[in-house]
C-alpha cells in the first residue's frame, strides 16, 4: 500500500473510533483559515464580542491552527448530540419548549445547560480517540479542544463538511440540526480532508426574525452584547436596563434561534446519559431556583456547566425572570415574597436586580409591603 492509502485507511479507522465513542459525525478539515481572517476581524473592532476579552486576546491565532499548535496541519472534526429525551406531549418537542417560554413562573434553562457539562464529556471522549491513535499509529502531535481555546471551530467544522453556518452562526446540518456540541483534534498527521458542503438557508431569515433582542444584526452576525446567552453567561455586571425585559423568564442561555430553525426537526437525541436532564432543570420555577442558597448551587450544580457563572450572577438571572413575571396572578404573591428575601443580599449587583423586579411587580399592581 502506498503512504495514501495508508492515511486514507487510518482516517477510515479514526471515523469508526469516534462513532463508537458517541460521535455522530467525523470530518476532516485542512486548516487554512484565511478567508476568516478579515471578517473575525472586523467583528472585534466593531466591539460586537461584548467583554469576552478572551476573544481578542489571541489576535488572530483563531485562524491560524498551526500557530495555536506548532505542526499541525490537520483539524479532526466531531459533532455529539446533546437533545435529551424530552417530556413531549406534541409532535414536535419545540413546540413543547416554545411553550415553556410563555409560562412566565417557569425558569427557561437552556437544553444544552441542563446536564452534564459538555466540556468534561467531549475532552474525555476525544482523548480516548487520541489513545487509540496513537495506539495505532505511535507517538503523534495533538491537541484536543471542545470550547476551550482560541479555535474557530464552525469554520473548521464547515471546511470538513460536518455543515454549514446558519445565518444565526451555529453549525447546521441537514441530518442532525444544529443541537449538538463541536469537539476537535488539531494534528501533525496529513489524513485526507473532505469535502465541505453547500449551505441550505436559502431565504429563509427564522433564526434572525426570532431573536428577542435583535442580536443577530445581519445574517452570519450576531452582536454578543445583545445576545441573551452572553448577558446571562458571559456578562459578569448588571444587565443592561433596556434588555432586562426582553430576557422574558430565560435564565442561562437561550435557545430561541435554534427553536425557529426548520432544520432542527430533524435534531439527533444525545445517545450518552451524561445529557440527561439533572436537577428537574426542564421544569423548575423561578421561586424555586432563587432560593437556592449558594451552598446549595454549588452541590446541586456540581459537574454542571451552570456553575462556572457563580451564585451571584444566577440570583442576578432569576431576579430579571422573577421581574419578568410581573403581573401572573396567584403566583405573583409567591415572587415578591421570595425577591424581598433577597432585598438585603450582600451584593449589589444582585439588589439592584431586585429592586428592579420589584418595581415591576409594583407597577403590575402586586402588594408590596
């Protein structure tokens, strides 16, 4: 055999490994990031990263993988499912979670967030893979990344054809929607790349129409600094006065894009337990999330992605959902009784964020003492 087709063998076997590990899918990708180079620039000077300054820490490492990892001149691509199975009472199980959203006394968690966090699983997984081939092939240069570096993994994912960038810039495909998380394997050896495949957005603007704050700014760009995931996750301050109402009762993340998109009636439930829903985070209420005291957080949430925001940041989501609620009826008794406990918390940010909801509740006509 000639070295070709060897390497055509092994990127055969490395394929087969990744499904036996639970990967949907595995793609290889060449990693020549040029053409990002302008755009992820542009994105940066326009301010539109918020205060990830970790997105422009880096300058333009993101697009260039043999910087980040001297030698490497391959990108492993793996997409995992993570849609767990769902109480489904309708024949869609997005209609059942747009439902939740219109429940203004239940707490909306996004499906991603509600076990198992994702980096622990996909970086164990893909470094199993990386044991198996180097079991197969000897001593090998890698790096294995989920979310966790300077890597720009849907452009990567897109150049193996694992799917394209919807206008909402996740990752889609046509088997599997966009509801599941990316892993990668940046590598020395020269395995043959497949091919990348057309976009199948065509007219269609859900994703963009759907947005609460109008985040997506135009398709293909998304201004974080409007975006209910990064206010609830990636912010570290008070949320912005002028979007609190729009968050409506999503307390981490949001997955209102993604439920809009008609692709994702095809999304794959996650084949591991580890995305089992924990904690009843598909239906717990605001009242009783905002009563976890932050010993409880931490051993409720352990092993959860939910975690890394801290206490004080999750009494800051609740309060704009508890806010939000203004106005429900019998359960508003219940909401002001459980903010005005807090009314004292030590931190700041988390009172202004009551007071806030409070004064909803007020002006919605709720007794207040």
């Amino acid at each position: 055999m000639t070295e070709n087709d060897n390497l055509l063998a092994l990127a055969l076997r490395i394929k087969a490994w990744g499904r036996e590990l639970g990967f949907s899918e595995v793609r290889i990708a060449d990693i020549d990031l040029s053409r990002a180079e302008a755009g992820l620039q542009a994105w940066l000077d326009q301010g539109l990263h918020g205060e990830m300054a970790y997105m422009a820490a880096h300058g333009m490492k993101r697009a260039r993988p043999a910087e980040l990892v001297p030698g490497t001149v391959r990108a492993i691509m793996l997409r995992m499912p993570y849609l767990p199975m769902l109480p489904q009472s309708g024949p869609d199980w997005r209609d059942d979670e747009a439902a939740r959203q219109s429940q203004p006394g239940a707490a909306n968690i996004s499906i991603y967030a509600r076990g198992r966090d994702y980096h622990k699983v996909l970086r164990g997984r893909l470094q199993q893979l990386a044991d198996r081939i180097q079991a197969e092939v000897g001593a090998f240069g890698y790096r294995v990344f989920t979310d966790s570096a300077p890597v720009l993994e849907v452009e990567l994912a897109q150049k193996s054809g694992l799917g394209w960038r919807g206008k909402h810039t996740l990752l889609l495909s046509r088997e599997a929607g966009s509801m599941f998380f990316l892993g990668e394997m940046f590598t020395d050896l020269p395995l043959p790349v497949d091919a990348p495949i057309a976009s199948h957005c065509g007219q269609c603007s859900a994703c963009i129409d759907i947005c609460p704050t109008q985040a997506i700014v135009a398709p293909y760009r998304v201004d974080a600094r409007r975006c209910i995931s990064y206010l609830t996750i990636e912010l570290k301050g008070s949320i912005p006065v002028e979007l609190r109402a729009l968050i409506g009762n999503r307390v981490y993340g949001c997955d209102d894009c993604q439920l809009a998109c008609p692709w994702n009636k095809f999304a794959q439930q996650a084949t591991l337990p580890d995305f089992a829903v924990r904690n009843g985070l598909d239906s717990a209420t605001l009242v009783e999330l905002f009563g976890w005291s932050e010993e409880e957080f931490d051993r409720r949430l352990a092993g959860s992605p939910i975690r890394r925001i801290g206490h004080e940041c999750w009494l800051r989501n609740l309060a704009v959902g508890l806010g939000n609620a203004a106005g429900c009826g019998a359960a508003a008794a219940a909401m002001v009784a459980a903010l005005q406990a807090r009314l004292q918390h030590p931190s700041a940010m988390v009172r202004e964020h009551v007071e806030w909801a409070l004064e909803r509740h007020r002006a919605a006509g709720s007794a207040i003492d």
